[in-house]
C-alpha cells in the first residue's frame, strides 16, 4: 500500500470519514487515495478558513475529529486563524498538511517554508513523516492527539511518503473516556456551596455548559443557592426552554465586573477564570474580585457534568431545578431590525433541536437571554476571537450533524471573512440558514475606539471601520455562490424569512439591512 492509502485506511478504520479539503500538486497522492479508499468524504472548500472552520464545526457536534487536507506551509497559513479558534475550542481536528518531496525541499522551490513552525502555535500535536512505513502509525498518533490533547493535531506528509509504496493501515486505540475530576476537589466544591449559598458562583464551561452539565447544575443551585454562569463564549452550550437560563459573564469588562462583584467563591468547572478580552487604559486584565476564592473543580478536557452530578449529590439535591426557562410566546417583532427584534424573530422561528453559529458581534447581545425562552437548541460561539468562523462553522456544523436545522447568524464584517462557505453549502446541500446582520460597519470596533481613545473615530478614522461605501449586496453574492437568498429591512420581513426558510430544504441567506448600532451596546 502507498503512503496515502494508509493515511487514508487509517482515518477511516478509526471512523474519521469526512476530510474538508482545498488540496495543491504536493496532495495529488493523497486526492487520488480517496478514489482508491472510497470510504472518507472529501469535501471542497475555496479557502482554508473555510477548510478548518467546517473541521471546528463538524467536531464540535460529531465529537470525533474531521480531518483537513491543507496545501504546504500557504494554504495551512491561511486555514491558521480558524484553527486557532478550534484550538480555543478544544475541537479534535486531525489536519493532513502536504509537503514538498524530502529532495525537493532542499532546492528551496517557491512554495517551500517552514511547515511545522506555522503549525505549532495552531496544533496541539504536530509530526512529519519521516518515512513511508511510518504513515499508518503517524496517523494513529494524529488522530490519538487530536482526540486526547483537545485541539488540533497537524500531520505532515512529504510527497513522496505519500506516493510511495510500503505502508500499511494502523489501529487506532479506542477513545478513552474523559479523567475524573479529583474527589477532593468535587469535596471542598460541594461544602463551599453548602457554605456560601448564592455568594457562590459555579462558573460553567467546556463540556459543562451541555445538557447533562447546565441540568446538574441547576439541581445544585435549587439545592444550594449557588449562582450559575457560563464563560462568555462556548463551543456548544445547551441552551432554550427546559434547560436552565445560565447567564454568560459579560464581555465588556465593567460589566463584568458588575457581574462578579458579590461572588465570594468561584468555581470553576471546565472554565478559566475570567480575562477581560483585552487590556483598556487604567483597567485591571480580570473583572474578578481581589477578595474571590478561585477553585478549579474540573479542568478544560476533564469530566465537568460528572463532577457536578457528584457535588449535587454530596449536597443532597433533589430533583428540583432552579433557574429553568418556559417555553415563551414571543409577539411578532415590529420595527427596524436591532439586536432585540433579531433575538426575538429567532426566538419565534428556530425549530426545536436547531444549532444557532453566533457571530453576530454587536448584533448578538440580546441573542443569549431572549432565546432562553425558544425552543431547545445548541449555542455555539466563536471561541478565540478570530472573526470570519461561523459561516464556516455553520457549514461543518451541517456535515457532523445532518439530522439538526442549522443556523448562522453573522455579522457583515465577519462574514466577508469566508463568503465562500456559502459555495461549499450549496454544493453540499446543507440545511444551513444565514442571516447577515448589516449594518455596514465594524460597529464594535467603533465602540472600542471610545472607550480607549474617549471619543468615537472621526473622519479621516471612520473610513476603516465603516463597510458603506460602497454598500455590499449579501443576497446577490449568496445567490452567485448558488444560495437562494433574500433581502429584508423590517422586524416583521426578518420573522417572514426565518418562517419561511424552516421550511425549506437547503442552504439559504437572508440579508437583514439593520438599524445602525446604538452605542455603548446594551442587553436589553
Ligand atoms: C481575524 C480578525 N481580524 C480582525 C479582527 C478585529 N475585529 C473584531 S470585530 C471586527 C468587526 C466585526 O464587524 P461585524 O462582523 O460587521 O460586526 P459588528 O461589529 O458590526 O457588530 C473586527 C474587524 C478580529 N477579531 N479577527
């Protein structure tokens, strides 16, 4: 067998069987593997943001890897910015990097670099091939990392390994189950909420914010009194009618602040304790109190719901939950298109089951605390920052899950970021529904320029962060890269579209022209 046929045998046997992929010359062997295998779905992306933001999505719904294939040191330079994201994310992503033939490096061709350098700050795991006997191991090794380390894993692979004969399939080790917080830990959580009540703070994140986690938590915070919170972005977060309404610690800083200020205990489970998302002139880096005992109860990657059923538990929780949202009516939205009439045109049209790809930016503030009341759906955020992930997301989100309603809610800056996922919909057929919020700027960066510089950007300032000139058609180029697509102005033409595109079968955008942002932005 060559190389890639046991790359290939080797992701397969181990149930990786979708690979998202914008390949070059270096990956032929590798693209020609998948006719030999037939077993592993290639699916083409026209830009490696959109490659590895699908790769985050499907892994973050399927829970095993998808792989990547990626052209040499460019093509994984420009999917880098949404695999830091899945590495923020802890998403397993086994990434197959093709590399010039080991000769050939050494003439220092043009698209030679230095593969493994730009892959490291991205990767939890990075490896090149030495030889070709090596490649159904190395793969192996690969998928083991991505699984285990929470992240990305990047496996390079020369040219030549891939197209030379002598390899052979590995077996890949099953999946273990995740490590148990410590008894002591889940111990001193349970009589520190015993002890503290409501000045207790059970921060909740990672695998925590799903539906076993948010549930045991809620049986814990009826028990107890203890107060619920989730990290101000998750990967995939429980979240609608039925399940407790769990707020998210604030993004701006003084609000967060606001928000921490009575905690006296704060527990983590799967979560970091807070950082502000930058630094601001004069401003501590953590809304956290000087005087608040941080404990870590779970670390990232440990078995946070598991820990918290234990505290629950310990505590002597019934089955009484505290904090669960009912199923609300929401009246139809009137109006201008804001971040309120948005949240509430969702909240009215998302069908049960559905997974709402938030980047909306200024425009998803509301989104969390209005959708409370919708019906249950998964909530997934944009994880390191890194704008132009969730039209991306939402389409790998479509491929691991192909049995949900998918939606994305972007904002127009981020999505510019990676149209061109809406081709790779189209092609794919996914149920995948956009809604772009336009307001035709980078309204949140406008809003950090007043609180670093006192003062909103003036004329000469506004040019970068204004998108209106000219103002860009969303339903035009949606319906160039093969999505139907609408255009809407109004609250009630936003809650026609969204019940309009439930219904159908297919990818489809609705460009939502908004109310320019009110400034600071606020939730309602
Ligand atoms: C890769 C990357 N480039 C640039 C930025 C800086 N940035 C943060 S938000 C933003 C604009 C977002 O605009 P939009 O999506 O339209 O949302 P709005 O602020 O208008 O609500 C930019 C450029 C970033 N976070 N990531």
């Amino acid at each position: 067998m060559k190389g890639a046929q046991a790359i290939l045998e080797t992701l397969h046997q181990a149930g990786v069987d979708t690979l998202f992929a914008n390949p070059g010359t270096s990956e032929m062997a590798l693209v020609r593997a998948l006719d030999d295998a037939g077993t592993v779905r290639g699916v083409l992306a026209l830009f490696e943001g959109v490659v590895t933001g699908a790769a985050d999505g499907y892994g973050r719904m399927a829970g095993r890897p998808a792989g990547t294939l990626l052209h040499l040191g460019p093509g994984l330079a420009n999917g880098s910015a949404n695999l830091h994201n899945a590495r923020r994310a802890r998403t397993p992503i086994v990434n197959i990097v093709g590399e010039h033939t080991r000769s050939h490096l050494a003439l220092d061709a043009p698209l030679t670099t230095d593969v493994e350098a730009l892959a490291r700050p991205v990767s939890k795991w990075v490896r090149t091939i030495g030889e070709t006997a090596d490649a159904g191991p190395d793969t192996a090794a690969a998928i083991v990392a991505a699984r285990t380390r929470g992240g990305p894993a990047t496996l390079i692979v020369p040219a030549d390994v891939a197209w030379t004969e002598g390899a052979t399939p590995a077996a890949t080790p099953a999946a273990l189950a995740p490590v148990q917080p410590g008894k002591a830990q889940v111990e001193l959580a349970a009589s520190l909420a015993r002890k503290h009540g409501k000045r207790c703070m059970l921060l909740l994140g990672g695998g925590a914010v799903g539906e076993q986690g948010v549930a045991a938590a809620a049986r814990l915070a009826a028990a107890t009194g203890v107060r619920l919170a989730s990290e101000t972005f998750n990967a995939r977060a429980a979240r609608g009618a039925g399940r407790p309404f769990i707020p998210k610690v604030p993004y701006f800083g003084e609000a967060a602040e606001e928000f921490l200020r009575n905690v006296d205990v704060l527990l983590l489970v799967e979560a970091r304790s807070p950082v502000n998302f930058f630094g601001y002139p004069g401003r501590r880096g953590t809304p956290v109190n000087l005087g608040t005992q941080v404990i870590t109860v779970a670390q990232a990657g440990e078995d946070g719901s598991h820990a918290l059923r234990s505290i629950a538990e310990l505590c002597g929780a019934g089955a009484a939950r505290s904090a669960i949202a009912g199923a609300q009516a929401f009246d139809r939205p009137t109006g201008p298109i804001d971040a309120l009439s948005l949240a509430k045109a969702l909240a009215r049209q998302l069908p049960e089951g559905a997974v709402l790809c938030d980047e909306a930016v200024t425009a998803s503030i509301a989104l969390p605390e209005v959708l409370a009341g919708a019906a249950p759906y998964d909530h997934l955020d944009l994880m390191g920052g890194a704008i132009g992930g969730s039209l991306p997301l939402s389409t790998g989100v479509a491929i691991g899950a192909p049995e949900r309603r998918v939606y994305c809610v972007s904002g127009d800056g981020s999505a510019l970021y990676t149209i061109q996922a809406l081709w790779t919909q189209a092609r794919e057929n996914l149920d995948v529904t956009t809604v772009i919020c336009a307001n035709r700027s980078y309204a949140i960066l406008a809003y950090e320029h007043l609180q670093i510089e006192g003062r909103l950007p003036g004329p000469n300032a506004m040019p970068v962060l204004s998108l209106d000139r000219p103002a860009m058609r969303f339903a035009d180029m949606a319906r160039g890269f093969g999505v139907e697509a609408v255009t809407v102005d109004s609250a009630e033409g936003l809650d026609d579209a969204l019940a309009a595109a439930a219904k159908r079968r297919g990818p489809f955008l609705i460009e939502a022209a908004m109310a320019p942002m009110a400034l600071p932005p606020k939730a309602p």
